[in-house]
C-alpha cells in the first residue's frame, strides 16, 4: 500500500544541508533537533530508495524481460524479500501475472506504460470500455502532487473556490473536471492563481497526459475513446484496478482498510467529505499520513462488484466457494508448469549428453587420418 510518511533526515542529509551555510562565505547551522537525535537516532545515510518504494513496476519490467527467479536477482541494492513478495502479489491480484509467476498479456500492455501497476491497468480496461479519452486525463491528475493549496491566511477563501470543482460521485471526477475547466480557459496562470490551483503542477498533468496519449497510440496501438457522460464505466475501471485498495465504514467518517484492518478517514478535501452521508465501502487511491491516516482521491463502491472486476479480490476469497475454485485453479495450473519444466529439463540433459558424447572416428583409405602404410619386404634370392 502506498502512503506518504514523514520520516527524518540522515546525517549525510543533515550535514549536506548545514554546508550550504558555508558556501559563499562562513556561516552558523542551527540545527533545529537536539544532540542525542543527531548522535543517535539519525541514520548515516538515507535509505535507498528501492528498499523503501513499491517494486511492482520493477518486478513486472524484469518479468516482461525473461528475469524468471527475482529472489536471487542480483539487485545493486537488495530488497527485503518480504517486499518482493508483496509486489509479485499485487501484480497477481491485478491479473499481470499468473498463478506460476509469469507475465500475462494484460501485464505485456501494463509494462509499456510509464506508470505503477494500478494506473496502468485503469487505462487497459479504459481502452476495453471505451472511455480512454477521459481515464487517461484522470491517471495524469493522480500523478502529479495536491493540486490544490490553502494558505492559512484565505482558508475560507480557497475551500470556497476548491468546492467549485466538485462533484459529488467521486473524487476522480472533481479532478476531471478542474482539469477540463483550466483547459477552457486557456491554461492561465491568473485562472489557477484566482482558484487557488497550482498552475506548475498542472502543468506537469498536462506533459503526462501528452506522453500517455502517445504510448497509447504509438507503441500499444489504442486510439482514444469517448463515452460521454457515462460515469459508470470510469467506476469500472478505478475499480478494476484499486479494488485491493478498499474501506468498509466503522463510524462518522472513518473506516477499516478490509485488507489490513487499518483505520483510515475521509479527506475533508475529499468530494465525499461533504455530501451529507457517508457511503458503506469506499475505494481509494492511496493514504496519506498527517495527523491521521486519510484516503486520498476516493470513491463509493459496492462489493457485489469487487468478483467481477477482480476475481482474486478480497470479497471473491472471502466467499468458500471462489475460494475453493481459484485454489483448485491454481494448484492445476502450478502442477502442469511443474511437469512442463521436467519436461524441458530431461530435453535439454538429453541434448547436453548428446552434443558431449565422444564420437567414433571414421578412417578413409588414402586419407589423412589413416593407418600408415608398411611395404612388404623385398626377397632376397642368390643367384
């Protein structure tokens, strides 16, 4: 699960950044944490980040590439395997890989894509469901950081302007449409200025959304499509790809995440948060760590739904009978990848022996390799 956490600094950070004091001339550092946390608590370097991100974009690329075994991939840093794992069942839940590890054709489109797994297979089933044209400005928004802000000094001011935007479905649509309403307006500065939109991350949504559109045209080949105003299909496809990611009430604004049990809020930015009822099961896409753990960009959902759009999902395993089937699935289709690979082995030993066995040599008479010859002795007679 992806969060965003506020972790301190290393020593090499903290030294790094008392240096720029001293740059141009001599300078005092205060440091604004006391001796022991410098002495004790600080690590000496910050973690790399390939031991503290999601790997699943990582483990589905060495996939697509023929990397069979990643628990002994000679990584540069090496990762818990813990979080291998995890990341190799993210992608199984998703429909990337199979039940014996190997890549799908769904996850061959997924890895073209610049993008985490999730968002990726929103745009898949976007192309499926005819609705790529509006899912693909949507992934570009949740890829950039908060669009919005609010100085402390125009709180009112900045939640007046932001609830402009919203729309009471869900809160990808509220992205949706603040991004359509800065493109009417000739993608101003003044415009996000006067709403309270930062202007350099819708920038960025922009160059996202350019270079997901020809991905999508050029190497995979899918053209864009509209479904109008049919929001139930964007519904499909959020949740076709978060539906691992999902909530079920416990009071007034909080939730249990189903999958771990954590708590978690609504946002009061959320689109949700303000429209009078809270629904039963939310989908979201990810939690964001402050004084709470609130879910960012969410959306209603029901679990009747979650079997269909994923079938290794937690409402299909929570019921004996998927579960029976998808264990049965997975046990024959592990056994026949057992015995596929005997096969290849005893094959390839057999072809090794054969290419290493001494071989007998043929002897052409008169040739160069062949037995000398003797001349018979002449006889001798006395005459």
């Amino acid at each position: 699960m992806d969060s965003l956490q506020i972790t301190p600094i290393s020593l090499a950070n903290a030294n790094q950044r008392s240096g720029r004091a001293g740059r141009t001339g001599p300078g005092i550092a205060y440091r604004l944490y006391t001796e022991r946390a410098y002495t004790h608590e600080m690590y000496p370097s910050p973690i790399p980040e390939i031991q503290r991100t999601n790997l699943s974009y990582v483990v589905m690329l060495l996939k697509s590439i023929g990397v069979e075994n990643l628990l002994d991939f000679d990584f540069l840093d090496p990762s818990p395997l813990d979080t291998i794992k995890t990341s190799m069942y993210q992608l199984w839940t998703l429909g990337s890989l199979d039940n014996t590890g190997q890549i799908t054709s769904l996850g061959r489109k997924m890895v073209e894509l610049p993008l985490d797994p999730a968002p990726a297979k929103i745009l898949v089933a976007a192309h499926q469901l005819g609705c790529t044209e509006k899912v693909v400005t949507i992934v570009s928004m949740l890829a950039v950081p908060s669009v919005f802000y609010r100085p402390k000094e125009r709180l009112e001011e900045s939640d007046t302007a932001r609830e402009m935007f919203f729309v009471p479905e869900f809160d990808h649509l509220t992205l949706l449409n603040l991004y359509l309403q800065w493109c009417s307006n000739g993608c101003r500065d003044s415009w996000c200025t006067r709403h309270f939109v930062h202007s350099k991350s819708m920038r960025k949504a922009r160059e996202v959304r350019d270079q997901l559109v020809d991905i999508l045209k050029g190497s995979l080949k899918l053209k864009l499509k509209s479904a109008g105003a049919n929001w139930d299909v964007i519904h499909q496809c959020i949740c076709s790809a978060y539906f691992h990611q999902a909530a079920r009430i416990k009071s007034l604004g909080e939730y249990n995440d189903l999958h771990t049990g954590m708590p978690c809020h609504l946002h009061p930015t959320s689109a949700l948060y303000s429209m009078g009822y809270t629904p039963d099961y939310i989908v979201y896409h990810g939690l964001i760590f402050t004084s709470k753990e609130y879910m960012h960009a969410s959306l209603p959902s029901t679990p009747n739904g979650w079997p269909r759009w994923g079938p290794r999902s937690l409402a299909g395993a929570s019921r004996k009978k998927h579960a029976d089937l998808h264990h049965a699935e997975m046990e024959s289709e592990f056994q026949l990848a057992q015995e596929e690979e005997a096969v290849g082995a005893a094959a390839e030993s057999l072809r090794a022996q054969s290419h290493s066995a001494p071989r007998s040599q043929i002897v052409t008479p008169g040739g160069a390799n062949s037995m000398p010859r003797f001349k018979t002795p002449r006889r001798r007679t006395n005459i």
